[in-house]
C-alpha cells in the first residue's frame, strides 16, 4: 500500500474517534470509552480491552493467543483486573481486582487532529507485581500529543515459569507484551495512532522489559524506539539464578504433581530459553557486529535511573548503618552478587569506594543506597546505554534524576532518606492532574509541576522524533537530567560498575598491549572468520586546553595502570553539520585521540592511517569503523581526530598560535604511528596516509610540507587535494580580531599576543560560537582552512611547482600516489537549489553567471560563456539540466582539483600514479541525505561506504548491501590494501581488472562502477576545461596574494554558497 494511502486512511480513522467522540471500531469488534479533560485538552479513553484470549485452561504457560472476536458494543470504562500476585511490600498500590483472565490493555488519546505517534507503556514490579491499573497517562497524553497504550501481562510463576519446553516455554510475560505490540500494529490506527512509530518504555521490571524486547529478534519490527526507566537487560534481578532451579519441583510437590527432575524444566524470571533468547545479554554484548546488536543498535534509545533507586532495599532500615556493618556484612553480600568466586577482589574495590570508617549511620546508609542503585538499577542501564551507543545507529541519551518530590514518596523510605526514591520519576512523568501512584492523592508544588511538564516533553519529543531536546547525547563524561544538571560526581561510582560487569562479559575477547605512554586494553570482533584487534580513543597528544589551546600538539602524558579503550574519543569542537554527514554526539576540546584495526594474523603488516573529512570545519573518527577492511585487506588502520575550525585552522600571534594546527595534529598522530604501530605488528616503513574530502585535502598537503617528511611513504587522495579552491585559507587576521571583538577581547591589530591570552581564557563554546558569528557577510565558503604560514608552508603551492626540480616537488612525486573522485561529487551543494530539477532558461540566466562570478570576478563574462558551451543544452529537461549544474559544481571543486593532483604527481622517475573515478550508485541509500529523486550517482563519500565494507556500515545507518555490491566491496578494498602494502592496487592479491598506471600521455585510470573497467583520459572536455582552459582564462585576473595560493585555482569568491552555508548553520 503506497505510504500516502496507508496515511490517509489513519486520518479518516481519526476523524471517526472524533466524530463519535467515545466509539471506536477495530479488528475485534467495537468499544465505548469516556473522556476526560486536562488543561482544556479532551482525552478519550479505552480501558480494560483484550488484546489476547483469557490464559486459563489448557492456556496456561501457553504463549498468548490473539483475543477473540466479540459482537455488540464492548464497554471499556474500567481497568481489566490485574494478573495474579500477592501483595507487594514495597508500598506500590495493590490491584483491587487480580484474576488470570487479565491480558488487557488500555489506550489514552488525545482528541487533536492528525496522526499520532504511539507510546507503549510496561509497567514495573519485578515480574511478580504490579499491573496497568494505576498508571493514569491522560495527562501526559494530552500535554505530549502521543497516544499511550498500557498493557497487563502474566506475573510471578504464571510468566515467567519454564515447565515443559516448547509446551510451556517460559518467558509467557514477555510473549504477552509482544502480543500486546501486535495488537497495536493491527488496531492503533483506529485511534489515530502512526504503527510505524512506536516507542516501548517501562520502569524498574518494566525497563529490563523494554530492553530485552530490543533484544529479542520476535519483537523486530514492532517498535522503533524504547525508554528503560531504572531497569536494563543486565540486571541481576532480571534474569534467574541457578538457586531457582528447583521450584517448579518444588511447586509440583506442594500442590502434589509429582514429578521426576526429567519431566520438568528449570524455572526462570527472563530466561535464555533457546527461542526467545538464543544467549544471554553478556554473550549478546560480546558480538556488537550480530544481527541482533546491529538492531538493537539502529533503534532510538532513552534511559535513565533515579540518584536513590537502590533505596528500595533499605525501606525497612530505619535507624541506618554502621560503618563496620557496611564493610563487613552488607558488601560481602553485594560483592557475592556482583561476581561469585570473586567476591574477595569485588569486595576491596567496593570498599574502596563506598566504605568511610567516620561516617555516621545515616551517610552510611547513603552509601549503602548508593551501592544498590549503581549495581542493581544505574548500572545495567548505564551499560545499556554504553553498549547501544553506536555511529551509524539510532540516538542514545541517558538522563539522571535528582528531584525529591516535595509531596512524598511513592515507595516506603526510611526517615533519613531524602533523595529521589524508585520510581518517582513515573510521578513527574504522569503528571500533577490525576496523581494515581498515590492512593490518597497529593498536590504538586510549582517546582514538581514545572519538572513534571519539561519531563512530559522530552519524553513525547523522544517518541515523535527520537531526539530529545535540550538533553545531550550520550557520552561517558556527561550525564544529564531535565535541567541539565551536571553529574560528574556520579561518573566514576557509576563506570566503575560498568567497567566491573564489563570484564565478566568481555573478558575471553579483551586484548591489552603496552605502547610508549602505558598499557591499553582493547577489544576484539570478528569478520569471516578473521579477528580484528582494536583500540579506541588512544590519547595521542596532551589535551590541546589551558595554554595548549592554539599550541602545536604535545606528545601524551604517561599514564599507570591499564587504560580501557572501548569507545571512540570525543571529537574535537564542531558545530552541527548541515550535509546529511552523521554529527558527532560528544564534542570536547580534549579531542585528540586515534583508533587502531588490528588483524590478529601473523606477519608484519603495512599500516593505513586515514584522515576525516568535514569542509576541516567538522567531522571525527567516530563513525569510520575500518574493522572489515583491516580484515580483508591484512593491513592495520588507524584512524585520527584533529582540531577543526578555528582551533585548528587559525593562525592568531604568529609563532605563538601559527594555524595549520590541524595538519600539526595529524603530523603529530603520524609520529605516534612511528613510535608505537610496531607493538601491533605494523610496519613503521610501510605507511599509506588516505581522507576524503578535505581528508584528501590534508593527505595531499602533507605530502607538500618538510614537517612531515619520513612519516609515511604513500598517500591517497579521495575527493579533495591541495589544488581546490576550498583548500586554503588567507582570512586568519580579519578573522581573529572579529572573533576577539565578538567575545569582548578588545585589543588592537598590532596586539596580538594580548589577543591570545585573551581567546585562550575564552569558554570554548562561545569562541566556537563566536567563529561562526565572524563569517557573517565575509565572502567564502570555507575560513578556517590551511594557509602559507613561513612555517609548514613557506611558500605557495604555485611557487612550490614553478620549479619542478626543488627538494618539496621532488619528494612529493617520489611518493606513491592513488587518487580520485565521485561522479556525482558536486551535489551535495546541488540539491540545495535543485531539488526539483532545473529548467535550462535558469541554469543559462541565473546559476551559470554566479557560478562564473564565483570562479573569477574579473573574466565572470568568459568563464560564463566557456561554462555555458560546455553544460547548457536548450532542449534537456529539468532533470538533465539539474544534473548538468551538478556537474559543474563536481567539476569545479573536486575534478579539477584531482586531475590537478594527479598531473602534477606524474613523473617518469617518481613513485606510482593511480587515478580512478567512481561511479557506484549504491542500492542502500547515500552518505549526503536527502538527495533529489533524479540523482542516481555517486554522491560525495559514497566511496568510503564501499571502502568499510558491509559488517558495519556506519556511514549509511543500517544499509543492506546487495550481494553484488559485497563483492564490489571486496575488489575495492583489494586495491586499496594492495596499494598500501606495494604502491601497486595491482599486487599482491590479483584484482579482476587490472589498473592501468597514470602517465601524461595516456591518462590513464580506472572506472569503479558497476563494471569495473581500465580506461584512458576521464570525462576529457571537461576535464581539459578545469585544468587548462579556465586557469588560463583567469591566469591574468590573479593578484599576487591569490596566486601565491593557489596554481589551477578556480577563485576565492564563493559568496553565494558561503551565505548559504551561514544560513543553514544559523537555522
């Protein structure tokens, strides 16, 4: 069914609720609910409807059955009676009403036009208490505009039992609530509801719960989104122990079923049952490259936990704890827990951290809360979080709450306690109307109602969107609640849980080296049977802060101890990006970090070091994961971060703050690859530096300065090369006295080094801030970019090659060289003014002209004239001529710019000369989102998604790779590791095709696009366009300034694109 029809009949659906106000029909027969009203807002309500047949009888720990069908008009006024259970002594309300006939649910929606997305609400009580019936969501559905669903499953030994296998398989509470799922899938749309965004959430029990569905393979497809509230799939509490073995025996004899040990299977609460869970969570957590990480990963993530969850256990310890209690009865029965057979070692750390011998009974009653909440309740969904965070998945927060509820408590607590208890974030969630966690009822204060309502938002923003506003990204320094309160006290409790679970779950695929600053502790995964060895966020310079802002790098400081090097370092400070690239969700000055692949094979490998891409304005390591090639390719990859924008690329006080900080960084992780790569079985003479985009830049530029001569021995250019006009930058000093002004240092043009002092105190946010702010009405596209600077440059790229015979022209082309671009390069500018086609009267009269402008002020009427000859065509269609105007923006930034570089490096004495030009439309979508519909091309880095493979593929979230372009895949990573080990994509591995080598005469090179072919002289007139005749057009419009920056160059003016990048990045 085409998208808008499946759309327009969930409106016309809508309109029903609404004309009929209380009535609505769906699979199984008709209901008639009531409404309420909050803040002028109409709820209709749906209480009590089933959604599976009454479990009883020959039901009983059978998986659920869809519900019967019905005649008449069913009423749906009342909760459906909660599933049986026996009171619960935490002072949770009881059900009123408990039965066996209780798989019901209920529907809140708010009585507003159109579509809504659809919230599914668990409820909590550790699988063996609890039910729907006191989770009143008419608020939060009317203050969020979501409709929420809640929903009763099977409890205690009517659930979570395994008794007979397949016929009574365990795991019934789970199978409810997936049967709960598929009801909503099948029915939501008679109430208005989207079933194709759903977001699972639950609290305690129902956080673990919310969490092993995204971990369940029979829940695929079912939700997109989940919220674990103070609960996570690791939880001791939510799996069963080898202690439970016995009861259903137990059980059996008690009611007189006897039975012998064979005839009956092991009881669980979740349980790995072969079915629904092929393996634990820790076994599962181990392979984040599974199927089923892969899709726990792509789903949007939400979670948090309460500073005093844990206070659950202490209700009935009134008069606190002694220190010695603490240390001698209470940990050894956590550390017991935590880890049997190691409870000694766990017991000295926690003592460590949590044990005081001055403190009084009630901090250290505190301390023991502490304990429990970071073990049992923050800790499993800190891990969850930390396990879920993935580049190329869906978005991962985690909140914190701290708020005491000036009301009262929902559970018993002990009179010493005040802090936020278990659960009462569900109070603040459900809002101040109709209070239903409290028997009696309470009055919120102002303070409660405005946490309340901020709370209410980020979670329906969540639902709606998967972005939370205001709250951060997760990462593993900061941890954020609704007001964005700061947890860095937290942070060390709560990793060090993480990191004790952690090194039960990873240890038999841990592997720890020890480099020239310390010893480090990585991880390992698997690719077709290969293991690939990796480290992330090694430090590999001093954090560039203090007086190392603006400083050239540092060798890193020296570290005792093993350093764990699980997770990608922050990136370096950026703003978000505007072209569709993955943005970087933790940010930091503290930035400068590299990755390392590692085949585990024997032999010394060559090493490739790739450097990102990002205008040198954004961008990071974080979502390059080069385990497949280091695999394939038997090559070690390192990958590096590097300070960006003006951090990076502004020259301030000369010698002080010299610019080019950026490439002074890359340098800096390429002496680290000299000094260390050796301890991972990397060849330090064997060293191929490869980037795209203004990576490709970087590599190219590197290639061209002394600083970084003997540290690397080959490089690739993607996309990008010293020879764009994008690639230099000349605004250093108009720039950096704008930026001291905006931030109010106010110095004059001759102070300079009062200028530095004064930025170097300056709040990192507001100087990035400020950067941007400074661009404001400048001609250009790109500021902070690379410059001659007397130092790493002395002089011009024009001056360099105007002698062909000088030490940096001749090392240049002594390196092996293996560059090229996309055919659809220029559209991720294109599709910003021609997302709809372009008529050819437009691109002749408007776009042409500016793009000409743009080129060379002074000869705009010639260059103008030469464009429109080469690219205007009266008779194209709108589509043609939008993908003629695509072209030229390819040609003009990037393929004049690569046939520049690769003429340039061509020399009969040199290294080897490889061009190729790639024309792979991928099947699974681009890199660069959205892209017109008449764009099927090659987009701008829609050759690194074929680079790293199908394992992971985080430059596209999600892609499926055809079989087809599996084995593309593979040929091109063929070449690429055959280049760096040889300087030869030919050798050692024999391609299919063979690449012809780059001469002058022939210009040769290879086409990579559905048939891999070896051709001479790409896209000739075009090419023969960008690299001779507009250079020469414009030769004689050249000041001296530009020329001495830029040989071929195509113009400086970029006024109209730079005002279109501003603006976007202002929106």
């Amino acid at each position: 069914m085409a998208w808008w029809i499946r759309y327009l009949s969930l409106l016309i659906l809508s309109v029903t609720v609404v004309d009929s106000q209380l009535e609505v029909t769906f699979s199984t027969g008709r209901i008639r609910g009531f409404n309420k009203t909050v803040s002028g807002i109409t709820v209709n309500e749906f209480l009590g409807i089933p959604f599976a047949k009454p479990p009883v009888g020959n039901l009983r720990f059978a998986k659920p059955e869809p519900a019967s069908r019905w005649t008449g008009v069913k009423d749906a006024t009342e909760y459906g009676p909660a599933c049986m259970q026996r009171p619960n002594p935490y002072g949770f309300p009881n059900p009123k009403k408990i039965s066996e006939d209780c798989l019901t649910l209920n529907v809140f929606v708010p009585d507003t036009p159109g579509v809504k997305a659809v919230m599914f609400w668990i409820h909590g009580g550790g699988y063996f208490t609890g039910g729907s019936f006191h989770y009143d969501f008419t608020e939060f559905a009317a203050r969020g505009d979501v409709i929420v669903v809640s929903v009763n499953y099977r409890l205690g030994p009517f659930g979570f039992l395994s008794i007979d296998g397949a016929n009574a398989p365990g795991n019934l509470g789970l199978w409810d609530q997936i049967e709960g799922l598929k009801w909503v899938q099948n029915n939501i749309g008679a109430f208005g509801g989207d079933p194709k965004n759903v977001t699972i959430f639950g609290e305690s029990a129902g956080g673990s719960s919310a969490s092993q569905l995204a971990l369940t393979t029979k829940a695929n497809g079912l939700f997109q989104r989940f919220i674990p509230q103070s609960g996570g799939p690791g939880a001791y509490w939510a799996w069963s122990t080898e202690k439970a073995a016995t009861l259903s025996l137990r059980i059996g004899d008690i009611l007189g079923c006897h039975a012998g040990e064979t005839e009956v299977k092991t009881p669980r609460l979740a349980e790995v049952d072969g079915d629904m869970f092929p393996e634990s969570v820790s076994d599962m957590f181990k392979n984040p490259d599974s199927e089923v990480m892969r899709h726990f990963r792509s789903l949007d993530c939400l979670g948090g936990f309460t500073d005093g969850d844990g206070a659950i256990l202490t209700h009935d310890i009134d008069i606190g704890i002694t220190p010695a209690e603490l240390r001698d009865k209470f940990i050894p029965d956590v550390a017991k827990q935590v880890a049997p057979g190691h409870e000694t070692e766990i017991a000295n750390v926690l003592v460590k951290e949590y044990y005081n011998s001055t403190a009084n009974r009630y901090d250290t009653a505190n301390r023991y809360v502490d304990i429990v909440t970071d073990w049992a309740l923050a800790g499993p969904v800190a891990i969850l979080t930390d396990k879920h965070v993935s580049p190329g998945g869906g978005s991962t927060y985690l909140y914190y709450l701290t708020k005491v509820p000036s009301y009262g408590y929902v559970l018993k607590t002990p009179p010493w306690f005040d802090r936020s208890n278990h659960a009462d974030d569900l109070s603040y969630l459900l809002g101040p109307d109709h209070p239903t966690m409290f028997d009696d009822g309470v009055e919120f204060d102002d303070g409660d109602k405005r946490i309340s309502y901020k709370m209410m938002k980020y979670w329906a923003n969540f639902a709606k969107t998967g972005k939370v506003q205001l709250l951060e990204a997760y990462n593993v320094h900061t941890f954020v609640v609704c007001h964005c309160i700061k947890m860095e006290s937290r942070a060390p409790r709560l990793s060090l849980f993480v990191l004790l679970v952690n090194a039960v779950a990873i240890v038999d695929a841990q592997t720890t080296v020890t480099i020239n600053t310390g010893t480090i502790q990585g991880f390992s995964s698997t690719v077709d049977g290969i293991r690939v060895n990796t480290f992330l966020g090694i430090p590999f310079a001093k954090p560039p802060v203090g007086d190392l802002r603006f400083a050239k790098p540092q060798p890193p400081a020296s570290w005792t101890g093993v350093k764990q090097t699980f997770k990608y370092g922050p990136s370096c400070m950026q703003r978000p990006n505007e072209f569709g690239f993955p943005n970087a969700t933790e940010v930091y000055e503290d930035c400068l970090t590299l990755n390392v692949f590692a085949p585990n094979t024997t032999g010394v490998k060559a090493v490739m070091v790739f450097i990102h891409g990002g205008g040198y304005y954004f961008g990071g390591t974080f979502h390059y994961d080069y385990t497949e090639f280091a695999a394939r390719g038997n090559i070690i990859v390192v990958t590096v971060n590097y300070r960006l924008g003006p951090f990076g690329f502004l020259s301030i006080d000369g010698d002080n703050a010299p610019g080019n900080l950026g490439l002074w960084d890359q340098i800096e992780g390429l002496k680290w690859v000299q000094a260390n790569i050796r301890i991972f079985n990397g060849d330090s003479q064997r060293v191929t530096i490869f980037g795209e985009s203004a990576g490709g830049g970087s590599v190219t530029q590197l290639a061209l300065t002394t600083a970084a001569r003997g540290l690397f021995h080959r490089f690739i250019p993607h996309s990008g090369s010293a020879w764009a006009d994008w690639a230099w930058s000349t605004r250093s000093p108009e720039l950096s006295m704008k930026i001291g002004k905006i931030v109010g240092c106010n110095v004059g043009p001759a102070e300079r080094t009062k200028l530095l002092a004064c930025l170097r105190k300056t709040d990192a946010e507001a100087y990035l801030n400020a950067s941007f702010e400074a661009t404001v009405g400048v001609p250009g596209l790109l500021f902070y970019c690379p410059e001659v600077d007397g130092d790493m440059f002395p002089k011009s790229l024009s001056d360099i090659f105007k002698n062909a015979d000088s030490d940096v022209v001749r090392h240049f082309r002594s390196l092996d060289y293996m560059g090229g671009f996309n055919d659809g390069d220029g559209a991720i500018l294109a599709l910003r003014v021609a997302m709809n086609g372009m008529s050819p009267a437009d691109l002749r009269d408007k776009w042409i002209p500016m793009k000409a402008k743009d080129v060379s002020p002074a000869h705009e009427a010639k260059i103008a004239e030469v464009l429109t000859e080469e690219y205007y065509d009266s008779s194209a269609d709108a589509i043609t001529t939008a993908r003629r105007y695509a072209d030229i923006l390819t040609d003009w930034l990037f393929t004049g710019a690569m046939g520049s570089a690769t003429a340039a490096h061509a020399s009969p004495t040199g290294g080897s000369t490889y061009l190729y030009y790639f024309t792979k439309v991928p099947s699974f979508g681009y890199v660069v989102s959205p892209m017109p519909p008449w764009f099927r091309r090659s987009n701008h880095a829609d050759d690194l998604s074929f680079l790293m493979g199908a394992h992971h593929p985080t430059m596209v979230p999600n892609a499926t790779f055809t079989d087809e372009e599996k084995e593309f895949s593979k040929k091109m990573m063929t070449y690429w590791a055959n280049f760096a080990k040889t300087g030869n994509p030919n050798q050692p591995v024999s391609p299919s095709t063979t690449w012809p080598e780059y001469t002058a005469s022939g210009k040769e090179y290879i086409e990579l696009g559905d048939v891999i072919s070896a051709k001479s002289d790409v896209i000739p007139k075009r090419m023969d366009l960008w690299t001779n005749t507009i250079p020469k057009i414009r030769a004689s419009a050249f000041s001296t300034a530009a020329s001495g920056n830029f040989p071929h160059v195509f113009g400086i003016a970029f006024a109209v694109l730079g005002a279109l990048i501003k603006y976007l990045a202002y929106m």
